[in-house]
C-alpha cells in the first residue's frame, strides 16, 4: 500500500473541496522561515514521516516567530524517527481548536465494500477513546455504485451524538472525503484531527491517505516511486528491485529488506520464497531455528528464470549473509526448472561462498534438484535441492548445519564486471536481455544440444552453427522466454559459446557504492 | 458431489489467447473440464486447443448455448471490464485468476455480481479443482500432475494461498484421504468467496466429510469462520493452520481500522477465536493428514 506523506495528503483533500491549514512543505530551516513569514501568524511545524504519534517524538512543535520557526526547523530537520531521517516538514499555520473529532474510511473484507467511521471524539490516542466511548462511534457502509449521498453522511454524525451546523459541515466534508478517497484509488483515509476552530469552521489537520498499489497505474500525477506496503521510504536496493519488477510482468517479484546493514551478530540469511503462503510458512521455519532474516523475497506466479535470476542477483548484494534459504509452498503447479536454472546462473556469477538450501518442489521437481546438484557441484559452498516430501522446518535445519559445516563465513558482495560479450557474436534481444552466441566457438560442438534444450523451440541449425528459427522481432517480444536453458547447457556440455546478458538497471553503481562506503568505515 | 464445479460444468475462458490462457486452456481441458468456448475481442473464428474462440461472452453463448462458468485470464487493469461483460451474459461463477486487480474494481465486480445473484472466486486465485471431475484455473500445472497429486475423496480443502491449496491437498492424498473440491480463494485483501462462504457450501455439500483450512494473518476470514460455527452454520469437523505466525506483525497504520476490527486480524486472535469453537488448529500443515486420520480413521 502506497503511502502519502500528510502534505500530499492535505493537498488532494484541498483539491477535493475540505478545508486545511494553510500552510507548505519545507527541506530547509530557511524555507520554513519565510513560510512562517508568508502564513503571518504563529505556525506548527510537523515531522513528514510515515508514522503516528509523532508529537511523542517530538516531531510536532510551534513557533511563534519566523525566527522560531527556522530555529525550530532546523534542529527537526536531519531528526533519526525509527529507520531514517526526517528531510522536509510541513509548516502551517496554528489554529484555534474548540473540539477534535476523527474520520476515517477503510476496505470492509467481510461486506466488501468502504465502511466510513466517525466519531464525536477524536486526536491521540483514538483507539483507547473508542474503546471507551463505543456510543461517539458511527459506522456506515457505503455503495460504491451510489456513492456517499450527504444525508447518510448527516445521519451518521448524528449517531455519533453531534447535531446543528456543525452536523451538517462535517456531512460535507465527509461527501468529499470519500469522493477524494474513491477517485484516487485510496484503501484507506484518516482525518485525525478533524477539528472545529474558534470561528466555527471544520478543518482536517491532519491527514492520510493510502493509495491501493494496484491502482498506482491509474496515478501518475502522485509519484509514488515504489508501490509497496512499507512503513518507510524504499531503500536503494528496493528501488533497483521494483525497477525489475515494473520491467517484466511475468511472475511477480517482491523485495523487502529487514535491515539495511547487517550487524556482526546473529546469523542472517537472504530469504527467498515462492508464494505468499508458502514464503510465510517458510519464513516461519527459518525463524524458529533462529536465523535473523536479511530481507524477505517472494517471486512467484510463474516468473522466467530470468526474474528469479535477478532476484538472486538483488539478494547476494547483501552483505553479510550466511546462507541462502529458498523455499515455497513445496507443491508448486509451475515447472520447478526454471527457478533452479536461474539460481545456478546467479550462484555461478556471484562464485557463491555461503550455503544455500533451494526447496523446490512441485511441478518437475526431480529435474530442478538435478539442475541444482549438477551445476553448482564446483562453488566454495554447498547447494541443496529438496522437493515436495521434505517439509520447510527439515531444510531449515540442513541450512544450519551447512552454515556450521562452512564455519559461518559471510557473504562478501564483488563488484559486478562490464558485460563483454565475445568480438562478432551472434546476438538477438530477448524482452528484457539481449542473446549472444559465439559461433566461432560451435565447430567444436558436437551435440547441437542447446536446440534441443530451448523450451520454446526458437532456435534451429544454419551449417553447424544455432540462429532463430523465428523473427528477431518475435523474440524481442518474448518467443524468447529467457529460460537459461541453452546457456547453461552450452556452458556444461559443450562450448561455453553462449551468455544470455540480463542487466539489472543500478545494482552493479550500487555494489560498487557500498563497497566503497564499507571499505571508508 | 463436489462444490462450485463438475464435469458437467459448462465453462468458458475470458482472454484464451494470450500466454496464461492458452496454457491453462490445455490443462483445463486433458483433466477433463467441459470447456465449451474462449473469449478474446477480435480474435474470434480462432481456435485453441480445438475450443472455439468468440469475440465477446454474448457470442459465446448464442453460438454455444449457457454458460456456467467463466475462467478470466486477462490483464488486471482490464478485469472488472471483462466480469461485467459476463455477468450481463448471465454466467453465474467467475473465477478471476489475475493478480494486482484493483480494489475498487473488486468491489465493483461485487456489487455487479450481487445484483445478479452470482458469485465470484478470486482475483489472485489459482483457482479450484473437484478430483476426478475438473479444473478452473491452473492448479496442477499439467492434467498428468494434477491427476497425480489430487484424488477424489470427501475432505474439502480451502485455502488464501495457491501453493498451500496444492500442498496441503497433495499431503492428504499422500496420507491416503482423498478430496471432495479444493479452493484456493485468492490471496488479496478483498475476495469473492472467502473462507466462510466456501465453509456454508462444504456444509451443503453431502460427500464433503471435513474440512481443511490454511489460514493467514490480515482479513477477518478465520475470524468469521469461527463465528460461522458458533451460529451453528457450519457443522463438520474443521482442521486449521494459520500462516505468518512468526512474521513480524506490520505496524497498523490505520486506526479506523483497529476501531472497527479491534485485534482481528492477528494470528493470537484467530487461533484462539478458532479454538474456541473446536476448531483442530495444526502447527505444521504436516498435522493436517494426521489430523485427518484421528477425525476420519
């Protein structure tokens, strides 16, 4: 779920017709002040984080002066909240509040549809106040084909125990709330406070919005970067991991990282599932015997061995890690092989150092273990495959004992060389990557396997030598599926004359970036 | 008996041209599926696997007669356009196999369904398989496998997650119990048949002995399962697992959502309302055919 900061919230709301503060973002002490000077008045200087209570933290603070302000500013600024560092306010101006009430619509999974709350109460601590007070509540489903007429909007701030003028302002406000929240695709909005001033009129001081991460598409005009159910801004290897993910629908891959730095104790691994169900339960195994959990990874809906390859790839930038856990639900109904394949060709290219447990079971498994156990027999570390008959808990106590067995060495990330592929070689586009064969190096080849290895059949024989079989067009548009089969066969059985390059956009700038950090430290 | 499907069925699916739907045409139709037709606008007078291809679910069904049953397999942006285009053709069951759907569009689809008294499984499904009779969606991957891996028998099997409805249906197969239907009833925030709803049908469904469920953190589904039975509407004996035990809870960020759903949602409160009701909830879904065998022998 994609979160806006308060100011883009306020801003949509403003923009829908609902009174706010005046007021402006800010990323330096000096903006804040000629803010202040603008507004005129006394302001209220607010922390943008993706968190709440942050009065507690000392990241909502009022300045009567301009010089207030940019004093105060500039000590908020740069402030550590939890995971990062606070880098823009929103200065607005401070009003005059005679009552705070609270309005806020969510996704009701059991009526299946927005069920808008209100209460008479409202500011910190809303829950304990609701609980409390369960008769300043009101509650109302709303028809997404009819909308939120104003008179269902009137009856439920009258159930919640408030009437007159004040009744009806807040109807209004609520009619656009939700209109705001339904146009803009939002799973969930909060006005906490929503107060009544001195003068009587109803203004939303603080708000938040959640856009739907499927509906990002629909909003451009919001900049949401990644589209993740995060509690704080993405961390450049996130970034790099979405970028691959909004590149190539097939499949899907998520990337979440736990910490950004792994610490010298606790064991960590990187963590890769399959399925959201069996990612979880697989997680959970992990947990259980211990292991601290780098990042959590899932690919799954049939993504190419290309996709998985990358995700690899995103994983060993970690480092730090001991080992490597992949593991689904263990019954899987896409073709094992085409994961294993694309784990061999990171772990070959990454020369893996630390065990990894691989559980991939399902469709074809048999040859995904095979896959496995040929092709890594030579890294430094071991690589297990296990399938459907071998539960998440048995692998998580093999990974343990290979990580001991490996006297814990760490994972050491390398710089990822330029890609070079050999002089004059044949080459087509695949979707996402670009095919090189060195037919120079095929009159050595006797078995023409990697005709035979291709699952779409796109490649046949001219002389001695494999070209496609079909447009260069079509395989740019995917009659290539990226299936790593042909490379790893030639690279095997034969001439070593094929490499499949799939670039991941930023991560080798990144590797070599934290390389340098580390080695600064 | 089995829910929801059988091989009499008469089943069309949306978008069976493209790269998913062509695959899962194949597997639809060698486990046995009553595939009567494929819909992909401008493709019509095509073929895919010998099932005749239309250009809309209105041609479909003057040219082939009723249909029960319609598997999508399109984009998620366009998915709610193509469910209301078969509901206004009169398909009572959709099963909505695309992830990343938008959650207004859900409930769009919803609504429309409800006015026409159809009901929906999905989106984010793998979809659901009756041993032996057929298959909607892509659970098993291949006729042989799926043949292989389910077997026909009386426990039901649902569950918020595609892998975890093959695995655990695979386990009980494996441990000698076969099953009635298993679900898979999409893994997003909002589905059309949730949990509860597929318990009532199990209920009514004679052959159907007990049930398995895997459960996950997030929703209210378990919660309202257990409600379910407290009103005495379902009645078999239920085995459980909850997923995410271990997963670090997200922080909540909604408070008008803790206001309306209090601790449900988390998986102390499921297990316990679960149990409460004599629900068999398992630690590893390996209990789930041990279970199976104290409750059925």
């Amino acid at each position: 779920m994609a979160r806006l900061y308060e100011y883009q919230s306020k801003k949509l709301l403003k923009d829908g017709g609902v009174r706010v503060p005046e007021g402006e973002v800010v990323f330096s002490a000096a903006e804040a002040r000629s803010v202040a000077e603008k507004i005129g008045k006394p302001v209220v200087l607010k922390i943008q984080v993706w968190l709440t209570g942050r009065a507690g933290l000392g990241g909502i603070q009022f300045a009567a002066t301009p010089q207030e302000a940019e004093d105060k500013a500039a000590r908020m600024l740069g402030m550590r909240v939890r995971n990062y560092v606070v880098d823009r306010l929103l200065v607005e101006e401070k009003l005059a509040i005679k009552a705070e009430y609270f309005a806020g619509l969510v996704i009701d999974d059991a009526q299946k549809c927005p069920l808008l709350v209100f209460s008479a109460v409202g500011g910190t601590g809303i829950e304990e106040i609701a609980r409390r007070h369960p008769d300043k509540i009101a509650t109302i489903p709303i028809d997404v084909g009819a909308g939120l007429p104003e008179f269902e909007a009137r009856d439920l701030v009258r159930r919640a125990g408030l009437t007159g003028s004040v009744m009806i302002q807040l109807a209004e406000l609520l009619v656009k709330l939700y209109n705001v929240a339904r146009n803009k695709d939002a799973r969930s909005a909060e006005i906490n406070p929503l107060v009544l001033t001195a003068d009587d009129l109803v203004y939303a001081v603080d708000c938040h919005l959640v856009i739907d991460d499927y509906a990002v598409f629909r909003h451009p005009e919001l900049g949401i970067e990644v589209a993740r159910e995060f509690d704080r801004p993405p961390t450049e290897l996130e970034k790099i991991a979405y970028k691959v993910e909004e590149r190539d629908h097939r499949g899907t891959f998520y990337f979440f990282q736990m910490t950004d730095r792994i610490p010298a104790e606790g064991t960590f691994i990187g963590f890769h599932g399959a399925g959201g169900g069996g990612s979880m339960m697989s997680m959970d195994a992990v947990l259980n015997r211990g292991f601290k959990l780098a990042n959590y990874c899932d690919t799954s809906g049939n993504p190419p061995a290309s996709k998985v390859y990358r995700a690899a790839k995103i994983i060993l930038s970690q480092p730090g890690i001991r080992g490597y856990f992949a593991s689904g639900s263990g019954v899987a109904s896409q073709e094992q092989y085409h994961s294993a394949r694309g784990l061999v060709k990171a772990f070959l290219e990454e020369s893996l150092s630390v065990p990894a447990v691989i559980r991939l079971g399902g469709n074809f498994e048999e040859e995904a273990i095979r896959i496995l156990a040929a092709y890594c027999r030579d890294l430094p570390a071991k690589v297990e495959g296990y399938g459907r008959d071998d539960a998440p808990e048995t692998c998580a106590a093999r990974l343990e004992a290979l990580i001991r067995e490996n006297k814990a060495v760490s994972h050491e990330v390398r710089p990822i060389p330029e890609f070079q592929p050999a002089a004059g070689a044949y080459a087509f586009g695949t979707l996402t990557g670009k095919l090189f064969i060195d037919h120079g190096l095929c009159a050595g080849c006797k078995s023409k396997g990697c005709i035979g290895a291709c699952a779409p059949k796109i490649l046949k024989l001219v002389g001695d030598k494999p070209v496609l079989a079909i447009a260069p067009e079509e395989a740019k548009k995917g009659k290539c599926t990226e299936c790593l089969a042909c490379e790893i066969f030639c690279r095997f059985h034969e001439q070593n004359a094929i490499a499949v390059h799939l670039p991941i956009p930023g991560l080798a700038e990144y590797r070599k970036k934290s390389l340098k950090e580390r080695e600064s430290d | 008996m089995s829910i929801l499907v059988d091989e009499k069925s008469r089943v069309i699916i949306q978008g069976i041209t493209g790269r998913e739907g062509m695959a899962r045409a194949q597997l639809m139709k060698d486990y046995g599926t009553n595939v009567v037709a494929g819909v992909t606008p401008g493709r019509g007078g095509q073929e895919v696997y010998g099932i005749p291809v239309f250009n809309s679910v209105e041609e479909a069904r003057e040219k082939r007669g009723p249909i029960d049953i319609s598997v999508i397999f399109i984009p998620a942006a366009l998915v709610k356009n193509a469910a209301l285009e078969a509901f206004a053709a009169g398909v009572k069951l959709l099963v909505i196999v695309p992830d990343r759907v938008p959650i207004y569009d859900v409930l769009d689809i919803s609504r429309a369904a409800k006015a026409k008294g159809a009901r929906f499984v999905g989106p984010n499904t793998l979809g659901l398989l009756s041993p032996g009779k057929a298959v909607l969606g892509m659970i098993g991957g291949r006729a042989q496998r799926a043949r292989e891996w389910f077997r026909p028998g009386d426990l039901g099997v649902s569950s918020r997650s595609g892998g975890m409805t093959s695995a655990i249906s695979y386990y009980l197969t494996r441990a000698g119990f076969g099953q009635s239907t298993i679900i898979h009833v999409g893994g997003d925030a909002v589905v059309g048949l949730s949990h509860p709803e597929v318990m009532e049908l199990f209920e009514s469904d004679d052959e159907t002995k007990a049930v398995a469920m895997f459960g996950e953190i997030g929703t209210t589904q378990e919660e309202r399962v257990a409600d379910l039975i407290a009103a005495g509407k379902f009645t078999k004996p239920l085995i459980a697992f909850i997923g995410g035990k271990a997963a670090k809870s997200g922080t909540r960020f909604s408070h008008a959502g803790a206001i309306v759903e209090g601790s449900r949602g988390s998986y102390e409160t499921k297990v316990q309302r679960l149990r409460e009701v004599g629900v068999h909830v398992v630690d590893t879904i390996f209990d789930i055919p041990k279970k199976a065998k104290d409750i059925l022998g």
